[in-house]
C-alpha cells in the first residue's frame, strides 16, 4: 500500500521497571533454565524504554480507504481516535476490534495495513494453531523447553510500547481445556489490568496496556462472551465492483513499489483489472506475483490477460465473482 509521506512521532514509555527484573534475577533458583537468565541479560541491557508512537496527521488513515474499501466504517472510527490522538499529542488508542466476516476479504491484510500506517510494530498471531495458553502468555520456566510468549517477545524485543498484535482466526482457537489459549486475553483485552501483565516465563510485570488489539474471525458464535464483551465488533462485507476495483489497483501499486522489477507503477490494462475485480483479495497477492515473473519470462514490463494463472485458482476451488 503507498501510503502519504507522514513522520510519526515518539514518545518513551517504560514497559518493564529494570528493578523488577533485577529481582527476578535474584529471586532466581540455580535451577532457572539458562534461556530464562539470558533474557534477563537482554531486559537489563536493552532497559525498559519503548518508543510510543503518536500520529503527525490523519493521511495514512485516508488512504486506507482505497486500500480497504470495504473496511470503511472501521477506518471510520480509528480516524475518529487518530483525530483526537493529534489533538491531544497522545498515542493513539481504540477498544480491541474484532473483524467478523468470512474468509478471503482481506482482514488481515488491513491489520498490515493499519500498522504500517501508525508507524508502529506489528505482531501476527494465528489462534488456529495455538494449542495452549501460553503462546501469548508464556509458559513456566520449571516447564522442559518454555519461554515467554507472543506479548512479552514484542515488547522486550521490539521498538514500541504500542505495537498492533493481530490476532487471527480467534474463532478457531482451540486445545487442550486445561489451557485456554484466549485466557491471557481476559487481562491483556482490558486496559487497565493490561498495565500488570505478567508473563508465566518472565514472571516481571510488563505494562501491556498501550498495545493495539486487532482480532479477526469467521463465527462470532465460537468466541466466549467475555472476549467479545471487551472488543468492538465489525461485520466485514464482500467490497461491491467498485471497491474490488480498488483493492486490486491498490496491491498492484504496493508490490510495485516494493520492487524494483521495471514495472509500470499503475495497474493499466483493462483487461487484467477486469479479471482481478473478481478475485478475493487474499488471492490477487499471489495471483500478480505469478504474473509478474510470467510477464517477465516472455520479456515484458507489463501485464497482460495470459500472465494470470486462473487454473491455479480453479483447482483451488476458489469462488470467482466475488464482488456484489
């Protein structure tokens, strides 16, 4: 996604307090697993301190609206937050949201989007794979094999105090019960218990509340009533002839740009934009990167019709006609 040439700005915020770490460390058994000391050493030596990215200006907000059409009446509301964050020289801040709608419309895609806009990090999770609870939440040191999860590595790792985590599928989560893999979102979901998180392996006390929550599902009906009571729920609609349109000039214009292949920087040929607008956008990805490497194979800097490999996505069984 091209986005407007925006600089946003940095506060420091402390994350984890160099004292509690130092008493982690003494508290330690000599039976702590050598993982477990040498992230003390990297807290200790890297200190607490994250940048907290404020926004400059609402640009970036704007061009998603090209990029996600049919995230409208999310982006909606994070320009709402973005306006106020300018006005008061704070961070930006929004309720946890959960994108509800089926698969392929992009959710994903946005949450990329979004953070690439903030100016901040980006964590992807994919809940349809956890298997334990302690993938966000970390795991025991006395545990063979443990260490902290998803939340403490970005924030002891990172540059921010406010990354945007995306969590994917929640809907799927699933598991051994002893171990619920959406337990630590209970606390990490509310901004106040948010501030004391504690990971099972760090056992230090991280302020967590800064981080922005992106959830996406296909069936809100598989996610407790207590996560959903903590998130602000969207219903994502396929994007009509007009948005797909959109969507499909604005990855063309993104892997361009990411790229110094020769290619000409805007989508021209009809004839491939007129197929696109049928394709989900989790597919036009890989559908134009597949064309760009057959364009150049027959010596061409520019698409046409016969560089998209649609049996590949027939086998797929992927649903063609996907704008209403």
């Amino acid at each position: 996604m091209n986005t407007p040439c925006h600089i946003p700005l940095a506060d420091i915020k402390s994350v984890y307090s160099l004292a509690e770490v130092d008493r982690a460390m003494e508290a330690a058994s000599p039976s702590k697993n050598e993982p477990l000391k040498a992230l003390y050493e990297k807290m200790r030596e890297r200190g607490g301190d994250r940048y907290l990215v404020r926004p400059s200006s609402t640009d970036g907000i704007d061009a998603l609206y090209d990029a996600c059409p049919n995230f409208k009446p999310v982006i909606d509301d994070i320009k709402k937050h973005t306006t106020l964050a300018i006005s008061g020289q704070e961070p930006v801040y929004f309720m946890p949201i959960l994108l509800l709608g089926e698969p392929g419309l992009g959710k994903t895609h946005f949450a990329k989007c979004l953070a690439q806009v903030l100016g901040t990090g980006f964590e992807f999770v994919s809940m349809s794979s956890l298997t334990a609870g302690w993938i966000l939440s970390g795991a025991s040191s006395q545990w063979m094999n443990s260490k902290p999860g998803k939340v403490a590595q970005s924030l002891v790792d990172g540059e921010y105090a406010n990354p945007l985590i995306a969590l994917d599928e929640v809907d799927k989560a699933g598991g051994d019960a002893r171990y619920d893999p959406m337990g630590a979102l209970y606390t990490l979901l509310e901004k106040d218990t948010a501030r004391h998180f504690k990971d099972e392996f760090l056992e230090v006390p991280i302020n967590a509340s800064h981080i922005l929550w992106i959830a996406t599902a296909n069936d809100e009906g598989a996610i407790p009533e207590p996560i959903l009571n903590r998130m602000n729920v969207y219903s994502i609609d396929r994007p009509d002839r007009e948005g797909a349109m959109r969507i499909a000039r604005s990855l063309y214009a993104e892997i361009v740009s990411e790229h110094s292949w020769g290619f000409e920087p805007e989508l021209l040929e009809e004839e491939v934009l007129e197929t696109l607008v049928n394709i989900p956008p989790r597919d036009i990805r890989k559908l134009l990167l597949d064309a760009f490497g057959n364009a150049k194979l027959n010596g061409r800097d520019y698409l046409t019709l016969k560089d998209l490999d649609l049996d590949r996505l027939t086998k797929r069984k992927t649903k063609i006609g996907f704008y209403s």
